[in-house]
C-alpha cells in the first residue's frame, strides 16, 4: 500500500512533521510512505529514515511557464494519480494543495485534509481539518499545537520515540562537513526568522546578549542563521567583542544544526524552524514570541523550554528577555513566561481573561466543554444581533421548502447572511462563532438545492442555541420566568 504526504509548507512546518511521519511509519509499516515537497524546501526531509520516496512539486517552474503551465500541472498530476495511492494526506491546509489533492486522490474517502468536492467547490475534509479552516491561525484564539492538529487528522497518538533526532553518526557526519568546532556544552541563539514580524532586530539581541553574558559571562555561545541573516550576526559581533561567542550564521545547513542543538543547554530563538528541530533534539528552549505570531501552535515542545511572550518586536525588552533567561538556566521559574507542559494545550502561563474566555468557548464548540459565562456587555450584545438575523435566516431556510425558485427568497437570504457577518465582526468572541459557522457551512457536499437548505436550516438552528446562551433578549424572557415563579 502507497500513502501520499503533501507538505508544500515551509521547513518548519516539515520538521513539525517528522513525528507525524514516525508515527504512521510505526502505525502502518506497510505503507510505502511518499512525500511530495517543493524543492527548496526538501533538504528538511535530510536525516529522515521512514520516507521512502521523495517528489519534486516544480511550481516555480509552473509560475515562470504562465499559461502554458496549465498543460505541464494537468500531466503531472495525472502523472501521481496513475500512482494509484491508496491515501492522499494533505498537511498543507491551503487552497492550492486542495486542488492538487482531488487531483490526485481517486477516492474520496481514502483522502485527509483540504481537498475539493466533485463540483469544484472547496472542501475542507475531515473534522480536524474543518477546525483548522476555521479557527487555526495567527490572529485566531486556538491553543491546540499544529503537531497535535497534524496528527489527529489522521487519528494518531504520539508516543516519546516520534520525537527523536536522527541517528548520532549521521548528526555528527553532516556537522563534521561544516569545519567548525563545537565548543563546551554551548547556548544556540537562532538570530534570523522567516519574516520580520517574528524576530528582533540585530541591536537588540546584541543588548540581550550583552546582559546575558554581564551574569553569565563563562558561558560559550554560538550564533546561527541563514547566509542571508549574515549581517544580524555580524552587527551583534560589532557591538560583542568575546571571545566566547562564535559567529556561525550563513555558515550552517539545516542538516549539520541537528548536531549542534544536540549537543547545547539551550536553544533561543524567536522563528519556529529553530523550535521544531529542538523538539526532535529534546533541547530545551527559550522562544522570544510576539502577539502577531501563535505561540500555542508552534511553540517549542522540549521539556524543561518556556516562552517569552512581547507584544511586538519594537515593544521587546532585551533587558528583561536576559533577565529571565537568566533564571530560566538557573532552574527557576518565573511566572509571567509561558511553560511546555503535557496535555490538550502544551503550555501554561500566565492567566488573561480575554483569551481564557475565547479559548473556553473554541473547547465548548469543538470539544463538547462547557460553554463559558461572560461579563462582557459587548459581547451579549454583538451575540443578540446575530440571535435575531439568524431567526430570520431560520425562517428563510424553511420558505425554500415552499418556493425552491423564489429569487426573491434568495436575495433576502443572502442580505441576512451578510447582515450575521456584519453583527459577528462586533466582538471577537461573535467572530469565534461565526468562522464556527463557516467551517460547517463549507463542508456541506453538493447536492440538490433542497437538501442543501436542509442540512443549513439544521446548522442554523444548532447556532440559534449557542447564540441564545448570550443573547440579552433570552437572558432578559429567563429572569421574567423566573421572576413569575417566585410571584
């Protein structure tokens, strides 16, 4: 049996998915485990052992040839498709490989993650997969890791031997080609990130390291990043003249870091390659994270790592960054970090209300808990517009029954669905709600015009009572009852 991977995400999202890959070479040893990746993005599969094909995806090539490129998709994707794979997963949750994947795949049950419907229109897949279309991403509420997400799509469990670097020989080979040393039991600081928005700027790590080192100043450590990241590292060394800091950035491959975070205390860093290596090293970690990044979906894993969370680049404190990682390589734990821990989320922190309640609320629509109170004003009120335009959708749903050919039903339908998005956008926990919505409304198949009114009148009225928790109208009817009673 064959099993397609698509992973046409970047290296990071590659290395979160070597456990997933450990896991169902461990569950299904007879699969033949094939992987398709763009190129510049596959020397992240170097050191892997389960994957027994590797596949070139040429969309660079595609994007130089324009419309003649249309003739070259069409042949390599019939190309895969004669493969006849029994599975086709689809880790790469994005429009583009859900073309790909209904391409491919033959049948619709055999495929995991976003593919289309036999019409063409978008399909989000299985449940996980509805949840990650919904809810997963940077300025979403979710706390579930993206490696925990991965797996369950297909419905795996971990267990410790998914997480492991690979073999020492082979770690210590691929550092050996680089000509550097490694110096004593050394502190890695990742400098570089794959955008802007997610790292600090070279004067600030420089003014980190520099109170790092005023506490720790017999302590070896070793900068790294990529050949483009050459000047970060260079404008630290500028302002750090020591000689216990070695500047390897531009001077690595991603291959030859296996060994080096093996063989290091601690790993700093702000982008989450860095972190998921780290997790396949077991090396603990000090991630600088950002409100624009989700630390709770990339965060590192390793035990023993914690999480330093700014609002943003401009508003981090290098100070205060040493000053806890001070503590942390001092074995203590201060409260306002972040900490890796077992269970549904992988980390605990600091409390905040806001973000508590969103969270409370994503486990209650998703994960059968408990649906949260609230004192929010705001909230209840934005809640009791959308319970009163979803009465009228209701009610527009059940007149297609009586007018399949009414346009004027279908008008007024869709002015009242824009009128629910309009009321959801008033509060962040509405929104919640609504992408809820979405996800359930996207996953209904084609089928005749009826039967779809149907299974949306069904989701409908399922949102007409999560709304009614919070709507004032019904908060106001339950007191008046209650008050009655006691009359």
């Amino acid at each position: 049996m064959k099993t397609l991977f698509l992973l046409l995400a970047r290296n990071g999202d590659i290395y979160m998915n070597w456990p997933v890959l450990r896991a169902y070479r461990r569950m299904h040893p007879e699969h033949e485990i094939h992987v398709l990746v763009r190129p510049r993005f596959k020397s992240a599969l170097n050191g892997l052992d389960v994957v027994d094909q590797v596949i070139d995806l040429p969309s660079e090539t595609w994007c130089r040839l324009q419309v003649q490129a249309l003739g070259e998709v069409k042949n390599f994707v019939q190309g895969l498709r004669s493969n006849s794979y029994d599975r086709v997963v689809n880790l790469s949750y994005s429009l583009f490989s859900s073309y790909l994947t209904h391409g491919i795949s033959k049948k619709s049950d055999s495929v995991f993650g976003y593919t289309r419907f036999s019409d063409g229109s978008f399909n989000p897949g299985d449940p996980v997969s509805q949840y990650f279309y919904s809810q997963v991403g940077e300025t979403k509420s979710n706390r579930l890791h993206l490696v925990d997400l991965f797996a369950s799509t297909l419905q795996m469990d971990f267990v410790p031997a998914d997480f492991s670097a690979p073999s020492t020989d082979w770690m210590k080979s691929q550092f050996d080609h680089t000509n550097l040393q490694m110096p004593s039991h050394p502190i890695v600081f990742h400098v570089g990130a794959s955008q802007s928005k997610k790292s600090i700027y070279g004067f600030q790590w420089a003014r980190m390291i520099k109170y790092f080192l005023q506490e720790n100043p017999n302590e070896n450590l070793i900068l790294v990043g990529s050949a483009e990241e050459s000047h970060i590292g260079e404008e630290i060394c500028a302002h750090l003249n020591d000689a216990k800091i070695f500047n390897w950035v531009g001077k690595t491959t991603f291959a030859s870091l296996f060994y080096i975070l093996k063989n290091a205390k601690r790993v700093v860093g702000c982008d989450s390659v860095m972190m998921q290596m780290s997790n396949l090293t077991q090396t603990p970690c000090f991630n600088l994270s950002f409100e624009t990044v989700n630390m709770w979906e990339t965060g590192p894993l390793a035990t023993g790592s914690a999480v330093y969370l700014s609002n943003s680049p401009e508003q981090f404190s290098p100070y205060q960054a040493a000053h806890l990682l001070d503590q942390v390589m001092k074995q203590q734990r201060p409260e306002n970090l972040y900490y890796s821990s077992p269970g549904v989320c992988r980390f605990q922190g600091p409390r905040s209300e806001f973000k508590d309640e969103a969270w409370t609320l994503l486990m209650a629509l998703y994960l059968n808990g408990n649906f949260p109170t609230t004192q929010q004003l705001s909230f209840a009120q934005s809640a009791t517009q959308m319970f009163e335009v979803n009465e009228v959708l209701i009610q527009q749903l059940k007149e297609i029954k009586r007018k399949p050919n009414s346009d004027q039903v279908f008008k007024s339908l869709e002015n009242a669905e824009h009128i629910l998005q309009v009321a959801a956008s008033g509060h962040p926990m509405t929104n919640i709600i609504f992408d809820w919505l979405k996800g359930r409304k996207v996953s209904v198949a084609p089928k005749p015009l009826q039967a779809i009114a149907d299974d949306y009148l069904q989701i409908h009225q399922e949102l007409q009572s999560i709304l009614k928790i919070y709507s004032l109208d019904e908060l106001k009817k339950d007191l008046n009852k209650k008050g009655s009673a006691h009359g």
